[in-house]
C-alpha cells in the first residue's frame, strides 16, 4: 500500500499535532508547518498528494496558499 504525503498547515500547534498523529496511524506521511510562507517553502521541495490548511491564519492564509497551489502546479509536481 502506498503512503499518502499530506502537508498540515495551521498556526495553532494542537491542531498540527492533533490531526498529524491521527493521520500517521493511517498509513499517511505527514509533514507540519506553522503558516504560509513556510508552507511555501515546503510544496516547493516536495510532492503531496492531499493539502490540509487552514484558511485562517496570520500572514499568508489558507486561501492564498490553495490559489498558489492552482496557480503554479509545475512547481508543485
């Protein structure tokens, strides 16, 4: 079976954690990240399958991070 990679951005670190520890018992990959400049820095490395973030957050929101994602799939894949 493969792993599914899945990023989980949110600026409140229960809900990383909460949701990354129900995630890796299902056979997921998981990576964190605190907001949505680092989330960007994270999808420019790396390859996920399933994107989780949250739409409201400091800075760069969830919103922006999703159009980004829409916008700019090579740099993505």
């Amino acid at each position: 079976m493969d792993t599914t990679k899945i990023p989980i951005i949110d600026d409140e670190p229960i809900i990383r954690e909460s949701i990354s520890g129900w995630l890796e018992g299902d056979n997921c990959h998981v990576r964190t990240a605190p907001g949505g400049k680092t989330c960007l820095r994270v999808l420019k490395k790396h390859r996920f399958d399933i994107l989780m973030v949250d739409i409201t957050m400091d800075g760069i929101s969830g919103i922006e991070v999703s159009v980004w994602v829409s916008s700019a799939p090579e740099e993505v894949e």
